[in-house]
C-alpha cells in the first residue's frame, strides 16, 4: 500500500489547544471525505461529457484515512492510501486532488467574499449543512494546498456563505441549546413544543432516549420548569430560528438558573417600572453570565435575581439567619455587599470590583461559609 499526503487542515481556537480535537469534530471530516468523493465524480464526467454517470468502483483502491496529528494547535494528517503504486496517478486520484482544490478554492472565496459557484456547483454546497456545524465563535478549520496556500478558513460565518451560496438553500443548520418551557407534547406523533423566554414556541422532535426527561418538564409546565435543549437548529437566513431538527441532551434546570433568569430580564424595555427603569445592558448581561459560569461553583446556592430601576442586577441569598443583598453595576463591572443577621442584628459591608481577580474567589469563599452555603 502507498501513502500519500492528502490534506493537512489545522484547528484553530481555544478547543484545539494542547493537541485536542473533540470528538463531534472528527463527524466533520467523515462529510469532508464525503463531499470529496462527490465532487470528485463530478469532475471525472466533466472530462467525460460522453457519459452520464461515474464508474462503479470509483474509489475502489483508494482510501482517505486520519494517519496522524502534528503540533501547531491540531494539525491533522489526513492521508490517501493506495492499494498499489502505480508510475502515474490513475484517473480517479487525479479527480479527487481536483476536488480537494475545488473545495479549498470554496472555502477560500466564501472568506474573501468571492463567487463561490466558481470552484464548486450549487449540488455540492449541501454538504456543508453537515460539515463544520460543530464550529463555535472564533474557531477555524484552516486548508492550504499547493494550489490554495492561503490558508482557506472555515468558520460559522463562511460556513453559512457556503450553505446559502446555493439558490435552493434557505436553511442552516447549527448546533444550537436553548432554554424553555415543554406548554405541548404529543406522544403518538412524538413531537413538543418549547416555548421560549419570549413566548415563542419552537417545535422539535420527541427522542425516545429523553422522553422520560422532557415528559417531566411537560408534568412541570404549571410550576414553570425550565430545561436546557441541546441539539441541531435549523435557522433561517436572518439567523432566526425556525425549530429543533433534532434533540441530542436535555437537561433540567435549576428554578434559579442564571442563564434563564438573565435572559427573562433581557426581554425589559425602558419604562419597565411604572414608567421608569432603565434598559439593562445586554453587553452587561453576557458579562454576568459568563462569570456566572466560569466562576461560580455549581456546589453554592444561586441567588434570587433582580432587576434595579438604575440598570443593575441586584443578586439576594438566604442563607440560615443571613439575608444577603449583592448590587452589581453591569457597566462598571462593580458591586455592593450587604450582609444581615436578622437574628443578632450584626452587619456587614463591602465595595467589590469583579474585574478583579479575587472578587469571586472571595465571594465564592464567603457564601461557603454561611450556613446552607455548600449545597
């Protein structure tokens, strides 16, 4: 067997740091090689006009293999095996390097805002509704050739350019959670209905892996039980989503989570209160929940959380005979402690500032120490 270099595409973002590829990564290359061999047989019948489908067996011999891994955040090998060495390249092989260069040429173009029908035809666009849909914000798969040094950037947005490049695609289809209420559920057809922070109501399959779970949060709608849906949305080309093609995790939340509450109060619109109230920040809002998230141990006791008239978020705990208030400026990334005793009438105060480094560790270290503190 002969092994040659095919294709080194290399991951770029936070994910891929230290050698590691997640595991829903490598579904993409599995559509990579698909999509390869497709294009492929397009090319072979653009040099043969004369026929009106590819031969059977046109990959026969050949095979696209990961072979290895190299350092540079995730560099992966991604070789062609041949089953026999031959002095010339058949013609299949050659027809697949050309796909290789036709993919990378689409890819290129999508990011330099391009033609992007001039690499590859509006059939073969499709596959990228499957690949890279595992992408997050500020990853990259990157590809360079001989042809195309570039290097050519998939991203989600160069993805999506790629997606609706094509006249008859109108929908994408991202990896995508959402939080909300189950208000419908239909057994026999096994579909429900989610309904999200702003009514909406999205409709998305019933997987019989999780019909325990999001019968539950059906059972629990009255009591207004929120979960967390994690699976494959279809969008439209304003990026709004139009449903769940599929439900891959579910999960149950907390009655105080912090994402849900935070965005319950996105929704407020200047006057909220009697006329007044000011509009909280939506930049302060992600702010509060990404520290939420990063900094805030699952094992505490999530606060009550409170919109201020001023903008702020006034976070409140009870915790044995404390009742603790915390405001916390989403412009200025500031706060105010308050501690009460209300059974011996002691007090305590302090002026935090979250950019800083300690704040939460001592936060954190504080709420810990109260009674009910660590759940």
């Amino acid at each position: 067997m002969t092994t040659v270099l095919f294709l080194r595409p290399r991951l770029t973002g936070p994910r891929f740091e230290g050698r590691a590829v997640p595991l829903e990564v490598l579904r993409d290359l599995a559509v990579l090689e698909e999509m390869l061999v497709e294009v492929a047989k397009l090319e072979f019948l653009k040099q043969h006009p004369e026929r009106k489908r590819s031969p059977r067996g046109f990959m026969e011999g050949m095979d696209l293999k990961l072979t290895g891994m190299e350092d540079g955040s995730a560099v992966l090998v991604i070789s062609l095996c041949l089953a026999a060495a031959t002095l010339f390249p058949p013609e299949n092989q050659a027809c697949l390097e050309r796909a290789r260069e036709a993919v990378v040429g689409a890819i290129g173009a999508a990011e330099q805002n391009q033609r992007i029908t001039d690499h590859l035809p509006e059939r073969a666009l499709y596959y990228f509704d499957r690949m890279g849909r595992s992408l997050r914000e500020g990853e990259a798969i990157e590809f360079s050739t001989a042809e195309h040094p570039g290097p050519a950037r998939l991203t989600k947005e160069t993805r999506r350019k790629l997606i609706l490049a094509s006249s008859e695609m109108s929908v994408v289809t991202e990896e995508t959670a959402i939080r909300g209420r189950v208000p419908e559920a239909d057994q026999e057809r096994r579909t429900i209905q989610i309904q999200l922070v702003d009514g909406r109501r999205i409709a998305a399959p019933l997987p019989p892996q999780h019909s325990e779970t999001v019968l539950a949060v059906f059972n629990g709608y009255t009591t207004g039980m929120t979960a967390l849906f994690q699976g494959i949305g279809r969008f439209d080309r304003n990026e709004r989503m139009i449903d769940l093609d599929a439900i891959e995790h579910v999960t149950i939340l907390d009655p105080l989570d912090i994402r849900a509450r935070l965005d319950e109060l996105e929704l407020l619109r200047p006057g909220w209160y009697e006329g007044g109230g000011v509009q909280l920040s939506a930049v302060g809002l992600a702010w509060l929940v990404e520290a939420f998230d990063t900094k805030y141990p699952d094992r505490l006791p999530l606060p009550f959380l409170y919109p201020t008239v001023e903008g702020g978020i006034q976070a409140e705990w009870t915790l044995g005979t404390a009742e603790i208030s915390l405001a916390i400026d989403l412009e200025t990334h500031r706060g105010h402690w308050h501690l009460l005793d209300v059974a011996g009438g002691a007090q305590e105060t302090r002026d935090l500032d979250f950019d800083d480094a300690d704040t939460w560790g001592w936060l954190v270290e504080r709420i810990g120490q109260l009674p009910g503190g660590p759940a």
